[in-house]
C-alpha cells in the first residue's frame, strides 16, 4: 500500500496567508483593469495632482501622528492615553482641541481612518487640485495653485474637526464627526460615486480583517458587553453629516450644479441606516441605556427628505428664505437642526467640577483621583446646567472612578459588570508629556444561594495594593444546626461569620487554601477554590470563588 507523505507545515514567521490574499487581489484587479475600458486613472489625472489625494492623506498623516505619538500608541499600541484628550469643558480647552484627532483603540482608529481615505478620496475629486473655469490657468493665483487647494482640504477637516468638538455633547473623543462631514459633502455632490465609494469602504475593512486576523478561532466565553449604539456620538455624528451636506450646498450653488435628487434620497438613506444614525438614546445611569429606535428611524427618511429637497433649486445664490420653493425650505430646515443640535451641546459643556466634588478616598496621581465606588451620584452630570432640573436629581454612577478638577474629568472608566468578569482592569491617567497606569482588582466569592461578595483593590503601578470598596456580607441558603453562615468581605480579606438567630456565635478569617479551622461549632475547610461547611457528618458548600474570564 501507498502511503502519502505528510505535508510540511509552513514556517510560523511566514506571512503566507496574507500573501495569498494580497496576490489575488492584485491578480484580480489588474485582470478587470485589462477587461474593462474605463480608465479610473485618468479621471483621476485629470481633477487630481499626479491622480492622488493629497490632502486626504495629509489628514490621514496628522491623525495618525497624534495617535502614535501624543497618546503614546507608538510604545503602548494596545492602551493609548485618551482620558486627557477627551472634550471635557470649554474651561479645558486642550481637550477640545484635541477630542476629534484623538482614539480610544487601534480599532477605532482604523476604522475612521479607512472612511476618510475612502470618503476623502471623493471629496477631493469633486473639489479638485485645479480650476475648473475654461481658460482660467493654474498657478495664476492662490485659488488655482494646485498646492494651495491640496492644503485646503487638510485645513478644512481641521476646522470641521474643532467645530465638530466644541459642539459635541459630552466628553467625546474621535474623528467620526469629520468623516461623517466628508460622507456628507461626498453624498450630495456625487451620490452615485459615494455609494461606489461606500461599498468599496466595507470591501477594504474586509481586505484589512483578512490581513490582520487570517485565520481566527472563536469559541463561548463571558464577556461584558454593552449595546453598540451606547457607544456612538449620535449627536456629534449627526452635526458632521448636516455640516458637511450644508458645504456642499454652497459648492455646488456657486457651481451652479444640481446632483439628481432622487440619487441624493437614496444615498442619504443608505448611508444614515447603514451608520446607525437611527440609533437615538438616553443614559440611565448604572450602564443602563434607553434606546427610541422608531423615532430614530423616523428621524433617518427625514433627513434624507430633506437633503435630497435641499438639492432641487438650481439657484446658484445661496440664500435660504422662507419662501415656497423645496430647496429654500429644506435649506432653512438643515441649518435650524444644525444650530439647535450644536446649542445643546453648550449647557453640557461649560462644566465647572470644583475640589470638593472629588471622591475623598482614591489613589491620587499628579491631579486625578482614582478610586472605586457604586451608586455615587456622576459630579460631571451634576454639574451640567439644566433649566427644568429637579433640586435633589442625580444621575448615579458605579465601577473604577476617574476625576480630575484641574481637567474637569469625572468619569467611571470601568463598569462593575466589567471588572466582575474580567477580574483585572487597568486605567491609564496621564497628560500630553507623562502618562500613568492604575490597576483595579476584584476578588470575588459566589455565596450559595445569595449574592456574590466582592472587595476592590486599586494598585499604582509598581505600588502596594490598597483596598477600595468592600460589599455587603451574603449569607448562605442553609441551616446547619440552627446555625446561618455569612460571608463578609473586609479591608485585609474575607471572614466568615456564624450566627443563631440574631446572635453572632462565631467570626474568623476564611480558612487559607487547604486547611480548616472551627468558628461558633462549625467546621470549615477549605479546598482551592470552594468553602466547606460540615456538622454532624453533614458537608455543604457555602461559597465558591468565582473565576473571571480570561482577557483577550
């Protein structure tokens, strides 16, 4: 008999997956560029300098830059410093100037990143690196000299960027407000080519996953996991997208353009529902959210009513009145949401933390405080100017507490439900110059029948672990001789304490791994992980500590 030979495996170091995918895409690229006889190159000549986008790639760069550098991704890729660049208050401008050009992971990066490349890329082409007038030559001015409009388009994502900031409800952070203006001059001036654009967006995440995790194996786990939407500026979205429609408008009037409307509904709809511009919430408090998903998807065929309306006049003045026509109505409309969602933003934004709003016991380093807590009322929220707010109302809040007055921060970096399941969380403080990691623990006993107890410990980095929050005692579901059986978390441990009736008969530490020990006429042992209680040849688990699940 035959026997086939084994196959050799493929060296580890060798990237062999990623270049089977980086081969065939290529191969399939140059086969449809030989089969087809459009020429995407020389269009691109022709609006462009040398066919690139010169200016997109520059905001690209500068992103990039402060990612790597100013948050310190460069040396620590998987936790960049975002705390300090968050927009806090307009008593703390640094982080406004900042919020937009800043991220909170590698993830969130890349993705706005791949979207202003792709959206960029249209934006440029429409603007254009040359004049558009006949007879009008180039570098005959700044308004024709190809390297002032490629350095226009930099500093226009700029001003946006700051704009989008300044008036983005809450502490933000990220340069979706600018890539959401850039889909929404994109989507006005060249629907058609936006949608292409849109599509060929989800084809590059796609190519990008496939490089960077060629081969993934996944499996059950317990993870803490919060709604996605909870996680989406829906307001500073919402302000980029009516920005950058707005842009467009006068663009195209002092072009005197008019992209098909219908083309314009379609995008605009595709693009909001696509993005989860439907995804309209509230805050409760405690890591609870409260989503309205009808009215946001009310909201989302409106907006797209009203850009697609706004691009029917063929009027090149931009001047929106009140009267009859669609276009001046609809114009009217965009720039009344636009002004009433960047005003909201002020109240929420003149934020005003003083020293004593600090929690008083915490870690603290240079000006934070760090500390943990549960069911605390949110000084950041409290501070918020409300005109119908109630004498009394709180919004509370739980889990590892950041807080700075000088940078106005107070936050929960790290929710209880996320720390109960991962064990170990890390929370970084710091400022453009210095950074600093403070690590919460939780130690964590599942008592039968009843609730979990659980202390909180808080270590600087290369420091002593100090206990900050200790739970409230849990006692058994069981009777052994009459006797109850409490756990009770402590600043140096756990105890355990037996009671008959309301007299407490015996308390002691929680026996050390492998051992047993008598409190009030109980014998307990302990076996690894599990806590024994036996009696008259009677043996009950009263407790189990939990296993956090592995971080990936």
């Amino acid at each position: 008999m035959m026997q086939s030979l084994p196959t050799p495996a493929m060296p580890a170091w060798l990237p062999w997956q990623e270049a089977v995918v980086l081969t065939v895409v290529f191969a399939v690229l140059v086969a449809v560029r030989r089969f087809s006889d459009a020429r995407l190159g020389d269009g691109m000549r022709a609006r462009l300098l040398l066919g690139v986008p010169w200016g997109t790639l520059l905001t690209m760069a500068g992103v990039l830059t402060v990612y790597l550098f100013l948050q310190g991704a460069w040396w620590h890729p998987r936790n960049p410093l975002v705390t300090p660049f968050r927009t806090w208050s307009y008593f703390y401008p640094f982080g406004m100037l900042t919020g937009a050009f800043t991220h909170g992971s590698q993830g969130h990066i890349t993705g706005n990143l791949m979207g202003t490349l792709v959206y960029g890329t249209v934006a440029e082409y429409v603007w254009g690196h040359y004049p558009r007038n006949r007879g009008v030559q180039t570098f005959t001015s700044l308004r024709t000299n190809p390297f002032a409009r490629i350095l226009a388009v930099p500093v226009a994502m700029f001003v946006v960027g700051v704009f989008s900031a300044v008036f983005a409800i809450g502490p933000i952070v990220g340069f979706s407000g600018v890539v959401f203006a850039i889909a929404g001059f994109a989507l006005v001036t060249r629907p058609t080519l936006f949608l292409g654009a849109f599509l060929g967006n989800r084809v590059l995440d796609l190519l990008y996953s496939a490089l960077r995790y060629p081969v993934s194996t996944a499996s059950g786990q317990t993870r803490f996991v919060t709604p996605w939407w909870s996680n989406i500026a829906i307001q500073g979205h919402a302000i980029g997208i009516l920005a950058g429609v707005i842009v467009a408008l006068a663009l195209l009037w002092n072009r005197n353009k008019r992209p098909d409307t219908l083309r314009v509904f379609f995008a605009t709809l595709v693009f909001a529902v696509a993005q989860g511009l439907w995804a309209v919430y509230i805050p409760l408090g405690g890591g609870r959210f409260r989503l309205f998903r009808w009215a946001g998807t009310a909201l989302v065929f409106v907006l797209a009513l009203v850009v697609a309306a706004a691009t029917v006049s063929s009027d090149r003045t931009f001047r929106p009145s009140f009267d009859r026509r669609p276009a001046s109505l609809a114009v009217v409309v965009l720039l009344v949401v636009l002004g009433a969602l960047s005003l909201a933003a002020v109240p929420t934004n003149v934020v005003d933390l003083e020293e004593d709003q600090l929690p008083e016991d915490g870690i603290e380093v240079r000006d934070y405080v760090v500390t943990y807590d549960e069911n605390v009322p949110n000084a950041y929220f409290e501070s918020i100017w409300v005109p119908t707010q109630r004498e009394g109302a709180s919004v509370n809040a739980s889990g590892v507490i950041v807080a700075s007055a000088e940078r106005e921060v107070w936050i929960a970096a790290v929710q209880p439900g996320r720390l109960a399941v991962n064990g170990k969380e890390r929370v970084t403080v710091g400022g453009p110059t210095w950074r600093e990691s403070v690590y919460a623990n939780r130690t964590d006993w599942s008592v039968l029948g009843n609730a979990s107890v659980y202390r909180v410990q808080l270590r600087r980095e290369g420091g002593q672990p100090r206990t900050a929050y200790t739970s409230e005692p849990s006692t058994a579901d069981v009777i052994l001789d009459g006797r109850n059986v409490t756990v009770a978390a402590r600043q140096n441990g756990f105890d355990v304490v037996v009671t008959r009736g309301n007299e407490t008969v015996g308390q002691a530490p929680l026996p050390a791994n492998m051992t047993r020990t008598r409190i009030g006429g109980l014998t307990f042992e302990r076996n690894r992980s599990r806590l024994y209680a036996r009696t008259d040849g009677t043996r009950v688990k009263i407790a189990e500590r939990r296993q956090q699940a592995a971080r990936s």
